[in-house]
C-alpha cells in the first residue's frame, strides 16, 4: 500500500460506528491518524470517553475492515488519549446528524 492509500483505509472506516452513536468513526473525528509501511497499517484512534465500554468492539471492527483491504497483511489499532477528544473532533455533517448544528 501506498500513502495515497490512507484515502482507501479511511474510506472503510466509515462503515464503523460507535454502537451508541449513529455516526461513522471517521465523521466522529475518533481517527488521528493513519501509518503505511509497506502492508502493514498502523492507526492511532481515540474514543468519545476514556470509560466507554465500547472500546473492545470498536477497535477490533477498525482492525478487521482495514485487515480485509486487498492490500493488507496486518494492522495495529492503537487507542490513544491524548490530544483529548472533544465535539469539535466532529466533521460538520456529523455535527448536523446528531442535531448540533442546523440544517443549512
């Protein structure tokens, strides 16, 4: 894989939600970022609050739909803390989704 790559990697994160959110991990804000080294994918993610009870779940449906691109032999989800997540992590649709904003 490339770097151009991580367009592909993001692109299926987005069938990943937080189970008690309706929106995609990516539009959430939760992927800081994404390494490329040849097949191998590194990801540092964050989640809504240090406590969630998701974090198992969600961080394993990250690393099993990067791990079904074509072009990957393994993956690494590190969950990290820092910088701390906050609402305006959100994507602007994301945002409007969960009724933040108004609909323009």
């Amino acid at each position: 894989m490339s770097d151009a790559d991580c367009r592909s990697v993001r692109e299926a994160l987005k069938g990943c939600y937080d189970p008690e959110i309706p929106v995609s991990v990516v539009e959430l804000g939760l992927i800081y970022d994404i390494r490329i080294k040849g097949r191998e994918v590194e990801i540092d993610m964050t989640l809504t609050a240090p406590g969630c009870p998701m974090a198992t779940p969600i961080s394993q449906d990250v690393q099993k739909r990067v791990e079904d691109l074509e072009d990957v032999d393994s993956v690494k989800v590190d969950v990290v803390w820092e910088p701390r997540w906050t609402m305006e992590c959100m994507s602007r649709e994301a945002r409007k989704k969960l009724g933040f904003l108004k609909s323009e």
